[in-house]
C-alpha cells in the first residue's frame, strides 16, 4: 500500500512525493528534522518536537513558512491519511532549491516534507536481552563544528560510527567527545546507573537533547530517584550497574556488555525495566489525540 506523504502543502502519494537535485538539503546536508513516534492513537511529546524544530531552524536561520500550530497538523494529518495510531514520523525541513552554490540565501524557499510510517529499530529479542556495544574511534562533532544539538540533515559524522560498529561485530557504538567523555550513541542517548544514581552526559558534551532522554530523566526524578548531567568515562561505564540508550526510534534498551566488559549482572537491569515501565505507561497519555472518534 502506497502511504501519503506531506510535501509542500499538499499530500502525495510516495511515488509522487520527489524533491529537486538542486535542493540544498540533497547537495548540502542543509536542513533539520525531528523523529517523533505515535502510540496509542496519540504523538507522544508532539510540543516538545515541534519546539526543538524551531530552535534549530532559528538557529541555522532557516524561514519556516508554517506556524507551529500548522505544523503540528501536518503531523496529525499525515497520521490521519495513512490510518496510523501507532507509528515513527519523519518530519523534515530543508534549505529548500537553490543552485550549486553554498550560499543559503540563494534557496528562496524551504522545503518541508513529512513521512508516517512503522518502524522497529532492534529486533525484540535485543530488548529482552539487552545490546553489546563498542566504542569507535569516530568522534563525535565538537559543539564549535556541526553542533551536535542540531538534529541537523549531515548524519555523515554518526554514520562513519556505525560503520566502525558494524566492522567490530556490534549494531551499535558508544561515541567520546574529543575530551575522550562518553558522549552518546550513534543515533540514541546514552544513560548509567550507579548505586542508584542516574547519569546522562551534559548536553555539552556533545550530546542531542533528546525528547526521549528528558522524558526517562522526569519519570526518574518523580520516582525519587537522584539524576545526574554529568561528564564521565568509558570506565564509568565498565564499571556501572546498568546500561541503557534511549531514542524516540529506539525507545528503551539496555546495553549488557561495553567493549568486552559485562555491565552489571549481564542482563538488562530491575531499575532500567521499571523506567522502561513507566516510560510505555507516559506513551498511553501523552500527547494530542489523531483520530477523535
């Protein structure tokens, strides 16, 4: 079945949905886009999303011609065109068509486009089980190059690490700062525990603030949990009770062995289960509902 894309403001069907080779996005990697999941006949976190778009557009200073409440309805309308309630949404803006130039002011347009469609990034038995990782020699960007805050379009500096990963036998890497700190994933956030603490590295350290991240640090903190922002090591990790990384694609997943080193007991850890509970619970009550009847 063909699904029904946004682009442009109007709706496509796949085959139809095509962009210039002259777009900057394409020739450039210009451009910023959200991953945003829908469970349950609601998009989860779909405020926070939209948010995170435009900060990064402002930041690249890139004109989105939509308001936020108008895209916010793409998203739902997308939803609603190809019957989804439970989906991965792929909303993404570029610099739009230009010429061979770099120059951003010579793309008068941007372009917007916005795909809904299932996605399973592990397979479950990684999830029942937990990750084997690797570190990669493959920094991560420095926040005075590509700032890793942007969830920019140039995914080259995460897809050089997962080729690394897949080269050491793993699905997925850890990623160092050029300080040699944990950093994150290729694609997730990375989170220990210690003597039950949570630890996730600071947004300066080259991290994405991912939307999953904050919302497994709020379930923490209202559980009483103490949580921590803070730099540390790959030792930190070997010697850490529990693992796991979270992803809006990704969801929750436990990690259970770090370049040879096991992880706790070697088995996905009570405490990450039980935020992972609570995470699946938030999925059932947040956000605006697609379909009303």
């Amino acid at each position: 079945m063909s699904l029904t894309i946004y682009l442009n403001g109007e709706y496509v069907k796949e085959e139809e949905a095509k962009v210039s080779v002259f777009d900057h996005g394409l020739l450039y990697g210009d451009g910023i886009f959200e991953g945003i999941r829908a469970y349950h006949n609601r998009v989860f976190k779909l405020d926070q999303h939209i948010d995170r778009l435009y900060e990064n557009a402002h930041s690249i200073m890139l004109d989105l011609w939509l308001s936020k409440e108008e895209m916010k309805e793409v998203v739902l309308e997308t939803l609603r065109k190809n019957d989804l309630r439970d989906a991965y949404i792929r909303l993404v803006v570029t610099r739009g068509y230009g010429d061979l130039g770099l120059d951003p002011a010579k793309c008068p347009k941007a372009t917007i486009f916005c795909i809904t469609a299932k996605i399973q990034l592990y397979p479950q038995e990684l999830y029942d089980n937990g990750l084997v990782v690797n570190t990669v020699a493959t920094r991560r960007n420095s926040n005075e190059a590509t700032n890793p805050r942007f969830k920019s379009l140039n995914y080259l500096n995460n897809i050089m690490a997962k080729i690394e990963s897949k080269l050491t036998g793993t699905i997925e890497a850890i990623m160092l700062n050029n300080e040699g700190h944990v950093a994150e994933a290729t694609g997730d956030n990375i989170f220990i525990i210690k003597n039950g603490v949570l630890i996730t590295p600071p947004t300066y350290a080259g991290v994405l603030e991912g939307v999953t991240r904050n919302a497994v640090m709020e379930i923490a903190s209202q559980r009483g949990m103490e949580v921590k922002e803070t730099l540390f090591s790959r030792h930190d990790v070997y010697s850490a009770d529990e693992c796991f990384l979270t992803g809006t694609a990704a969801e929750v997943i436990s990690v259970i062995k770090v370049d040879g080193r096991v992880i706790g007991s070697g088995k996905p850890g009570e405490i990450t289960k039980e935020l992972n509970a609570e995470f699946r619970e938030l999925t059932k009550h947040d956000g605006p509902i697609i379909f009303k009847d």
